[in-house]
C-alpha cells in the first residue's frame, strides 16, 4: 500500500491503467495481425502480380495523375453551380409540399409528384432522358450545352431528395411552435420564414451534408453525355494502357474531398447530438 | 470404376479428334476443348456484324472469324460468341473468350497487357462531320474550329488530341449511340471514328451527316490496324496469327474486305 501512495495512485487508479495498456496492446495486435495478413497473404494469391500490374501501377498512375486532377476541375466547377441551386430548389419543393391552405393544394399535388418521380428514376436515365432529349429538340449552341442540361438532371434529381430531408425537418419542428407563433398575431408566411425555418434547417445540416457528398461524386454521371471530367478521363486513359490504375487515382482524389467532408459531416453530427441533449 | 474411367476418357479422345482433325495447333489451348470461344462488342455494330448476329458470319469481323476458325480446324458449329465490354476483355484473370474481336486497334501499351494477333484490317480514321458542317473543308485548319465528339474508349481520342488539337475541348461519350444522340442534338459538328463504321452511321444512323475525310492510315505513329484479342500469354496466339497469314496469302481476307467493306473508296484525304 505504502508503494502505491508514494506513486501518487491509488489501487483502483493503478487498475484503470492496467486495464487500459491492456486493451491498447490488444487493439494494436489485432490490427497488426490483420495489415500483416493482408501484406503476406494478398500477395501470395496467384493472380497478384496481374491485378498489382492492372490497378496498381505506379507508372501508369505517375502519368495519370496529373490530367485526372486537371479534369477533376471540371467536377469542382460543375458540383460548385449545382449545390446552390439544389438547395434553393429543394428547399422550394419542401415548402410546396407543406402548403396548408386548400387552394394551394395544386402546389403539393405538384411537390408530391416531383419528388416520386425524380427520386424514383435512377439518375443516369434523368441525365440522359434531360441531357440529350432537351437539346434534341432544336435549342441552338450554347443552349444546349451538356453542361447545362445535364447540371439540370442532377440539380432536378437531388433537389427532390433534399426536399425531403427539408420537410423532415420542418415536421420536426413541434406544432406548439407555429401555434404559440401564431398566437402572437404572426402570419402564416411569418411563422415559416422567422420561426420554423431557422430550426428546421439547422436540425437537417448533417444530413444535407451528407446529400453534398453524394452528389459530389454523381457529378461524374455527366459524362455519360459528353464532358471531360474525372471520370471520362480516367476511362480514356484506361483504354489507351488497358490498366485500370487510372480509375485507382481518380478514386484517390475522390477520397482525398470526400473524406474530410465526410468526417465533417460527422463532426456537425455529434455536435448537434451533444446540443441537443 | 476403372473401366468406366478408361470408357469416358476413350469417348473423350474421340469427340475430341472428331471436331480437332489432325492435332490441330489449337488443340487444348481453347477454353472448351474442340470449340473456340469468340467475344464480340454489346451491341456489335455494322458493317462489322449483321444484324448483332455474329452467329450468321454476315458482317466483316463475323466473316473473319468463321474463316479463321475453319483454317484453325474449326467447324462452324464448334464457333461459341460470347458478348464483352472493353474493360471484360482488359481485366486481369480468367477471360471468357479464346478471341476477342471488336476493332481492337492494336498499341504498344495495350499490347503489354493483353496479346494481340496479327493485324486483319488496317482502319483509316474518318470525319463525320453534323449536318450543319458539311461544308467543312477537308483540311486540319478548318477542322480545328468544329466542336469535337468521340468515344472516349478509342484511339480517336489521342488522333484527336494530337493531330487535330481543336480549339475548344471535345466531348467524349461511352459508345456510338451516345456519339449519335450528341451530333443529332447538335451538341458536336464533328466526331472521328474509323472509316467503315463513320460510312455506316452517315449512311444510316443521322440523316443528313457526311464522312468528310479521312487520315491516311500509313502515316501516322499510330496506323490502327485491328487485331484479335487474346489473353496475355496466349498459347492460341500462334494458331490464329498462322490461320491469319494463310487467309492473307490465299486472298480471302482480302476477299472478304472487298464484300463487306468496299465502299471506304472516294473519302477525300485530310490534308
């Protein structure tokens, strides 16, 4: 007893600590144990050397890297456009959707059907149906750009799945709210903008930051039609050597924006949690 | 159990002598013993194949292959197509297909990867130019300034890039549907494709579109000869280059050009 007071800890102190080198060296063997299996026994399969040559190759990858992060430009400049737009959309929708007067209910037949359908066609058929359709039927350059229709399909597309996550917020909005608001003689539109709004938006941040991620990446549907982003670039480097590494470094520019959005996106949602309790 | 054994390998022997005669070259190196496996394009377009029916060897890659495969030992019946996509026929491990024939065009880097028979047709790159450009003038000058369109999987793109350089960026597309529904929105002037399959899609696909020029096929780096595609490492690779080089030599490659590609005369060249 008298060695442990001269170590400034007491049994149960001493014990916590025990325990916690334990569980650190557990932890640290297991991982080890799993890198190491992956190191020896990947390389080991028969078909190694090939895939490594396939995906893994750092000349190829040397090449193309500098190109995809040129054309990489061009998934920046489109997502930089269409973010904005989705989020004015389908915060439009939302709200057309939540119209409460009758004579309005045109408006959430209209959201309503908005929201099924281009939440209910897979993107790339939107992007082709909107992309190649709209221009065929005779709009003149520039107008029918790819750029701008297909930025229109993915803005059309997401704005529906935003609409949702927005009304889920202003559902979550309590009900006493708009009375207690509109009990002070607000109106309707008042109640809305000051009081619902502001609370709705800031409950549904993470998760619109999560739709932010996603449509990040879709950007690279646009290649379908025409561009020369990412994607497209990567696929033409890959015919040129028949090797794949290209696709392995368009995915590491990838991870490398959507990685630290993702962990933000984390980071909002724990601090909302902590808020909130 | 050692008498059937002997009885199956017995029967065995014989179907296999039955469809290879003679211990042909080709004999267990195709993925079926006694049937050779061809891939071909998902769809597979005119004038290469008839229809997507490579089964009936109308269409010019159809034709070469039932040939080859009879100068190889193979009867027609014994000719399996399967369909692949480019990245199929690209990914390491086990493939599908003895050959693989959809215009491969054969370069040095892919050549690295994957074996590549002996060329069976050297293709001119060919300018379709849209409707509204058919006044284009057949030279680089004038191309320059057209809004360009390929298939990003094709050595149109790097010809593109390096001879034409036009003056804004072209658009690339996944297959010559894509490249088809761009030109009809009038979203691309022009697209480069090889010359059969641009004299196919003018002819046929957009109305009112034209095969301007072409590229002399011997004078760039890169000639674009079409060859077979076979796995790296290919023991078939010998059989079908030999088969390859008796049908070039007895001109019925030559013969076969001539009966599903011999309108790609009267194309200006590109100056």
């Amino acid at each position: 007893m008298a060695t442990t007071k001269a170590a400034g800890m007491t049994r149960r102190e001493r014990f916590e600590a025990q325990q916690r080198r334990r569980s650190l060296i557990i932890a640290a063997t297991s991982t080890l144990v799993v890198v190491a299996c992956i190191i020896i026994f990947v390389p080991m399969t028969p078909g190694w050397a090939k895939v490594q040559r396939s995906f893994f190759n750092g000349d190829v990858l040397v090449d193309t890297f500098p190109k995809l992060l040129d054309a990489f430009k061009i998934n920046i400049m489109i997502f930089a456009w269409s973010a904005p737009a989705i989020a004015i959309l389908g915060l439009l929708i939302a709200l057309a959707r939540d119209a409460k007067s009758p004579a309005l209910f045109p408006l959430r037949i209209f959201g309503a059907t908005f929201t099924d359908v281009f939440r209910g066609v897979p993107v790339i058929l939107t992007v082709y149906l909107i992309g190649f359709g709209i221009p065929g039927l005779g709009l003149p350059r520039p107008w029918n750009s790819p750029y701008i229709w297909g930025s229109l399909a993915l803005i059309l597309t997401y704005s529906a799945y935003v609409a949702e996550i927005f009304r889920s917020g202003i559902d979550s909005v309590h009900q006493s709210q708009r009375s207690a608001a509109l009990s002070l003689g607000l109106s309707e539109r008042q109640v809305m903008r000051d009081v619902v709004l502001p609370q709705a938006i800031r409950n549904v941040v993470p998760a619109q930051m999560n739709m932010l991620i996603a449509l990040q990446k879709d950007v690279s549907l646009l290649s379908f039609i025409g561009p020369v982003e990412i994607f497209r670039q990567a696929g033409v480097f890959k015919s040129l050597t028949a090797n794949f590494t290209p696709y392995v470094g368009a995915a590491i520019i990838f991870l490398i924006v959507t990685i630290p959005a993702t962990r933000y996106a984390d980071y909002l949602m724990a601090k909302q949690m902590r808020d909130r309790s | 159990m050692t008498k059937m054994l002997s009885i199956m390998a017995a029967a065995l022997a014989l179907t296999s002598t039955a469809a290879l005669a003679g211990g042909h070259c080709a004999a267990g190196k195709t993925l079926t013993e006694g049937k050779l496996t061809i891939a071909t394009g998902n769809p597979a377009y005119y004038p290469w194949v008839l229809d997507d029916a490579p089964e009936s060897g109308q269409g010019f890659e159809a034709a070469v292959a039932y040939a080859v495969a009879t100068e190889m030992g193979f009867a027609a019946e014994d000719v399996v197509w399967v369909r692949s996509s480019f990245d199929e026929a690209i990914q390491p491990g086990a493939k599908n297909f003895d050959v693989n024939m959809q215009q491969y065009s054969i370069t040095a880097a892919r050549d690295e990867v994957v074996d590549f028979s002996a060329p069976y047709y050297t293709a001119p790159m060919a300018v379709l130019v849209s409707p509204g450009a058919t006044d284009t003038a057949p030279t680089l000058d004038a191309l320059r300034e057209l809004q360009w369109g390929a298939v990003g999987s094709t050595t149109a793109v790097p010809k593109l890039t390096d001879v034409i350089q036009p003056s804004s960026d072209p658009l690339l597309y996944g297959d010559n549907a894509d490249v088809n529904a761009a030109m009809s929105a009038n979203q691309i002037d022009a697209a480069l494709f090889d010359l059969p399959t641009a004299l196919f899609l003018s002819a046929v696909m957009i109305e009112g579109s034209k095969v301007i020029g072409q590229f002399a096929p011997d004078t760039s780096d890169n000639p674009d000869q079409f060859g077979m595609l076979m796995e790296e490492g290919s023991p078939l690779k010998a059989c079908v280059d030999e088969a390859l080089a008796a049908l070039t030599t007895s001109g019925e490659l030559a013969a076969i050009e001539a009966t599903w590609l011999q309108d790609t005369t009267g194309v200006p060249l590109i100056k």
